[in-house]
C-alpha cells in the first residue's frame, strides 16, 4: 500500500450530546469554534446516533459495526471478544498504521484490539468488576453513578479527567510530529483520539468555567412534571438516586455550566491537534471523523447522564471532513456510529472481505451526496434495565420496545421532545404493528435475555475469583523504551538532531 490512501484522524468526545450544541441548535450558548469550522468544511449529520446508551457498549459497537447482541457488548464490563474485528484489523490489513491515545473501555486481557500502538492506559477499570446483576435484587450498585456529580459541580483546579485528557491530546500531537518526521511515511495513519470530557463528574478548570456567565446557561426545558414518565425512566432516576436526592436549580445550573466548560475545553484540544495537522503538513491528506460516544440528559425529563433512547441521551455528533472529497453539506438522514466501520474500510480503499457480517452501512452515499440510508437500530442491556431494550428510529418515527415494559411510539417530526406516546393513536396502528413484527422477526428476546444472564453470571464468576490471591491487571500498561529517547551514546548527535527538527534544513 502506499500513502496514496488518506491518513484517518478520529476524534471523539465522551457523553456530549448533539441537542445542546450550536451545530444543531443556533441558539446554543455551547462555545466550539474549532467544530464549527470542520463542520462548515466538512459533511455534518444532523441526525446521527450511539446504538447502545453507555460508555463500552457503544465504543465496541462503534468499532465492530456490529450491534450489541451480536458481540456481547451489554454493559461496561462487557469483553470485545478478540476474534472480532475492528476497524483497526480492517485498516491494519490494508498497510495502515494505527494508534489510540485515550479512552476505549476495552474490558479484558486483550487491550488493543487492532492497534499497533496505544500511548495512555485507560481512565476506566479493564476487569469485570462493574458487570450487571439481572439475578439480583433492584438495589444501586455501589461503584454506579450518584448525583454527587450534580450536587458537587463546578469550576477546579485539577481533576482525574484533566490529567487523562492533557495526556491523551499529547501524545496524539506527539504522534502527528513523528509521522511528518518519518523518513519511512509511505504507510498511511489512522490514529483515534478519545477524550472523556465532558463526561461528568461535572467540573472544568476556572478559565473554562469563566467563558460561560450564569446567566448564559439554560435550565433544563422539560422538567420531571411535565415529562410523561415510563418504568425504565424510574428505574434510572433510582439506579443514581435522584428521586431521592434534593437538587436545587442552582445546582442544575452549576451541573450544565461545567458541561459546557468542558465541551469548550474539548473544542480547544480538537483545536490543537487540527493546528498541528497543518504545521505538519499532513493536513490535505487527513481524512477527519469527530464523533460521540453517547450523549446525557442533563436533567433533561429529570433524568441524568446517558442510559435511555430519549434523543439528550442517544443523539450524538458527527462531522466527516475531505474538503478535497466531498462538499460541505448537512445530512437530514438517521445514521448511527455503527456506520463507521463500513464507510472508513471504504474511504480507505476496500478491497478486503469482510470477516462476519455487519449490521452498520456505509456512509459514503450520503458524503458524496448520492442519498443514503435513514434508520437506526439500537440495542440497550445495561443498568437500569430489568430486560433488553430496543429502538428503531426510521424517518420521522422512533419505536422504543422491551419485553417487561410499555411500547413507546413517537413522531419527533411533530414532537422532538418526545412528549406524545402514539401507542394508543388510532392512526398508528398500522405502524406499530409493523414495528411490533419487524421485533418479532428480527430478534428472539428471551433468548437475547438468557445470553445477557450467562455472560453476566461468567463474569461476576471471574471478577469475584481473580479477586483472590494474586491479582494480575488487565489495565493497559504503556510502555516507554528511554534508551531510544532523546539523545543517547548510542546516537550520532547530528543524526538525531536533524531527524527530530521539523522542518528538516538542508544537511
């Protein structure tokens, strides 16, 4: 393969949800001057979307294109199996070189899942420890998410989620300097970028807490009263206690003010990298892909952080830029994360077969202009849920569907707030029939359920006995070699000097 193939450059965010940002609302405060510049340069979906409402579920299906069900990514202590592909296997195979700085979730001993390289270990645990309990009783687990994020939100310092992603973006520049350094740079890049702001906790350095005033933040815009509630909702609002904690309007407030702080202080690090992309010169030869993982509610139906198919918590962003490939343009069509791994195989090349089949297409109709699919299918078997949860959004309609909970059916056309169940209009029906059947002829649930109770069963089996004796880490552990840094005896002096200046003077 030769460097006639684009490098690939993905960015992604961690819980930032498409709603509140200004490249879908102009009347967002959300400050992202670096987005909007790639998504007036670049192919912006406007109706994009996670296929499974939680950190590992949805990062696995994002680089399998494969849903939940089919790899057994039910919950953040799920094992992306190591005989599944990933686009990094695709990619690789194509003479790519391929890198991840940050954040994947990768639960088990294999940490890499296709990539040559990975710089950082990750910010979340590699065990099985945070595995769900569908045998067990209804109680919160202790290790989940509280509203203490809420209560406690504001302006820091320092935090565990800025000393993660300060290394992650320097690491990620690092790489971009090596690959216009190398003297050997006929193999193409793809190199992921994952972040975890602005996932909560809720608190961001003063200089971005200070860009946004009180007055600039928003309430949420539909309160717990005037939300139609649903047993799933419930169950969530219980899982991290809200219904039992005493929240104040300025604590909301305070909650949404570090979540835009922190969307800004991604903005800045997408900033950076996209600067360093043209100083090296790499620029007009990168394809980029920014992308979330999941979004969060915000308070939003009194409900927080992500976990349910209401749109705060399932609608993601998503911005494709080749200025050299496809004109700027907005797609209107449903497209999911799951989509990914078909279009990047494919802007890469193609010419490799695929290993299993793919539930995700290819996104290359809709960046060239030529139409393109318009559904979503979603899959949700993690916290607060009590059996799998389903979602088909297909034009204006989302069917949302489990098998111990009411049908939900709306027309976000008409209700984008998702406030009107259509399960008992009689001019729905035909539709909900239709839904109904499609479940019934595409998934069997009970033996979905029976899958997710023996993995959870395995696993908490595993996690308790590895727990004992000896423990031996599954976390990433980065590895440096000093004695090929910098300057050693081992170096001519002038060699290194002239191979680590960029530009290059004339010897």
């Amino acid at each position: 393969m030769t460097q006639a193939q684009p490098n690939i450059l993905i960015l992604m965010a961690d819980q930032m949800t498409a709603p509140l940002l200004p490249l879908h609302d102009p009347n967002s405060p959300v400050q992202i001057p670096h987005l909007m510049k790639l998504a007036e340069r670049g192919v912006l979906f406007e109706s994009a979307y996670c296929n499974s409402p939680l950190c590992a579920p949805s990062r696995f299906v994002f680089m399998t294109g494969r849903l939940p069900s089919k790899i057994g990514a039910y919950d953040n202590a799920a094992e992306l199996r190591s005989d599944v592909p990933t686009f990094a296997h695709y990619l690789r195979e194509m003479g790519y070189r391929t890198a991840l700085s940050g954040k994947m979730h990768f639960c088990g001993p294999d940490q890499l899942h296709g990539y040559e390289e990975r710089f950082t270990t990750d910010i979340y645990p590699a065990d099985y420890g945070w595995a769900v309990n569908w045998d067990g009783d209804a109680s919160r687990p202790t290790w989940y998410h509280d509203m203490s994020s809420v209560t406690q939100a504001g302006p820091c310092v320092r935090s565990n989620q800025l000393d993660f992603d300060d290394e992650v973006v320097f690491h990620a520049k690092r790489y971009l300097y090596d690959r216009a350094r190398d003297d050997a740079g006929d193999r193409p890049f793809c190199l992921t970028v994952s972040m975890t702001h602005p996932h909560d906790p809720y608190a961001i350095g003063q200089q971005y807490w200070d860009r946004y005033r009180d007055d600039d933040i928003p309430l949420p815009s539909l309160s717990y009263s005037d939300a139609p509630s649903d047993p799933h909702s419930q169950r969530l609002r219980q899982l991290y206690q809200v219904d039992t904690t005493e929240i104040s309007e300025q604590q909301i407030r305070n909650a949404r003010h570090a979540y835009f702080g922190a969307i800004s202080y991604v903005d800045d690090q997408i900033g950076a990298l996209l600067d360093t992309l043209d100083e090296t010169g790499l620029a007009d030869n990168t394809l980029i892909v920014f992308c979330g993982d999941h979004g969060d509610m915000l308070g939003e139906r009194g409900l927080w952080y992500k976990m349910s198919f209401f749109e705060w918590s399932t609608r993601v962003p998503l911005i494709v830029c080749a200025p050299k490939q496809f004109s700027p343009r907005r797609v209107k069509e449903s497209v999911s994360t799951m989509d990914l791994l078909p279009t990047l195989v494919e802007l890469a090349g193609g010419g490799v077969d695929y290993a299993t089949d793919l539930e995700g297409r290819s996104l290359v109709p809709h960046l060239t202009g030529r139409g393109g699919h318009d559904e979503v299918i979603g899959e949700y078997m993690g916290e607060g849920t009590a059996a799998p949860l389903l979602m088909i959004r297909r034009g204006d309609y989302k069917f949302i569907h489990s098998p111990v909970d009411p049908d939900q059916l709306y027309n976000l056309a008409d209700d984008p707030q998702e406030i009107h169940n259509r399960v008992d209009d009689p001019n729905e029906a035909e539709r909900l029939a239709a839904f109904r059947q499609e479940i019934a002829d595409n998934w069997n649930l009970d033996a979905v359920h029976q899958d997710v109770l023996d993995s959870q069963r395995r696993r908490r089996l595993v996690a308790s006995a590895l727990a004992k004796g000896k423990v031996t880490s599954w976390d990433h552990q980065p590895h440096t070699d000093a004695s090929g840094q910098y300057m050693r005896n081992t170096f001519d002096l002038g060699d290194v000097e002239y191979r680590a200046r960029f530009p290059r003077v004339a010897e």
